[in-house]
C-alpha cells in the first residue's frame, strides 16, 4: 500500500493501453479495475488513465525527467558512441565525459556572480542586448562564459556522430517509460506500476533550482 500512496509524488500522470476484448489485455485490464479506487483514494489528483483500442497493444506509460547526464551515462554504458566503421569514437567519448564532469555547483554560483543580471534570464538578450560587451558584467561572468563555451563545445562533439546516434539513444531511454503488457497476469502488471514507480522515485523528485528574478509572490503583502 505505501508503494501506491506514493505514485503522485513521483510520477505526473500513469496511462494503460488494451484492448477491451482480447484475452492478451486481461490481465490488464483486472489490476486496472481492482486498483483503481484504491489509488485513487490515496492519490485524489492523480491521473490514472484507462485507453483501450481494438487490437491495442496492453502496456502502461508514465513520464521521467531523464536529463543529459543520464543520456550520456547510457551512452558510455551501452557503447553507443560509434565511427561508421564500427570502432569506438573516443572523441565524443571523451568529451561525454567531459561534460559529466561539469562543476554544476560552480556553474550556477557563477551564473549569477553579477548582481542583478542573470545570462540564462529568458529574454535576456533582448532586455539588455549590449550585456556582452559590458566589461563590468563579463568580468563577473568570466568563469561562467568559459564553463559554457566548454559545456557548448563539447555537447557539439558529441552530437555529431553518425547515422543521428544521440537521437537514437535519446528515443531509447525514452522508451523505458513504457512497460509492453502482452498477455501479462496481474502480477506482472503490479511489477510493471512499481517498476514505473521507483524509476519516478529515482528521477523526478530533483532539488529546483530558482534564478533570483523568480520572486515569491504573498497575496496581501504590500511592499513586494
């Protein structure tokens, strides 16, 4: 029961695919039905999503917040950063690397080393279009602009393999977001919801970081 209380905390939304008739979605379409109220009971918000098409493939379906990092760990683990010949590319290898190794902590306490400008503040440019050449902000900004160039340069160099590899391998970690159900018992269907739920529990709960432009607003309060 703890495991099911905890399915809106990590996960936004869980979808089931079926089809309403053919014995290979009962299982299915079972544990949809008796757990239903249950969840829903422990989770009021919580979208939990019934879709059901002639011939559906049975499946369930959430979404995880993979990040770069966990793109490129995938990569090197799986070996998928490939020449044409087939012979491990060390330059993008390298440079996978390279960007996991990124003082993210540093980059962020950089980023906003002068007071009152922050770079990455959408519409930035447009606000302030000459920030650039203003040696009073580049000079605060001066690791930050260097740990970019960097990060920028080596994501360049490791997007440029061949035959769309980063694409590939972005499309397959995706995927993990999806368990195939066909002709699964209930059992296997309960595994397949808490295996969804502890990769929520590993990826979607991340501390938030706030640009100090983002003010907290109290309705009532009148010096903000």
């Amino acid at each position: 029961m703890s495991w099911k209380a905890g399915l809106s905390r990590y996960l936004p939304a869980m979808r089931f695919f079926a089809c309403p008739e053919s014995p290979s979605s009962t299982g299915v379409r079972n544990w949809y039905l008796k757990n239903y109220t249950e969840i829903k009971h422990l989770n009021p918000n919580f979208p939990l999503l019934m879709r059901t098409a002639d011939n559906a493939m049975p499946a369930v379906t959430t979404e995880l917040e993979w990040t770069v990092d966990h793109l490129l760990r995938f990569m090197l683990q799986t070996g998928r950063f490939r020449n044409s010949n087939g012979t491990i590319a060390e330059d993008r290898v390298e440079a996978a690397k390279a960007y996991l190794a990124t003082d993210w902590e540093n980059f962020h306490q950089s980023r906003l080393a002068a007071p009152g400008f922050d770079p990455e503040r959408p519409n930035a440019d447009q606000i302030y279009p000459n920030w650039r050449e203003d040696a009073a902000i580049t000079n605060k900004l001066g690791p930050y602009l260097t740990m970019k160039a960097d990060m920028e340069e080596q994501m360049q160099v490791i997007q440029g393999g061949p035959g769309k590899e980063y694409t590939r391998a972005m499309n397959a970690l995706l995927m993990s977001q999806r368990v195939d159900l066909w002709c699964a018992g209930e059992k296997e269907v309960e595994l397949a919801v808490q295996h969804l739920f502890k990769l929520g529990k590993l990826l979607n709960e991340r501390e938030t970081f706030f640009p100090t432009f983002v003010k907290d607003f109290y309705p009532g309060v009148e010096d903000i």
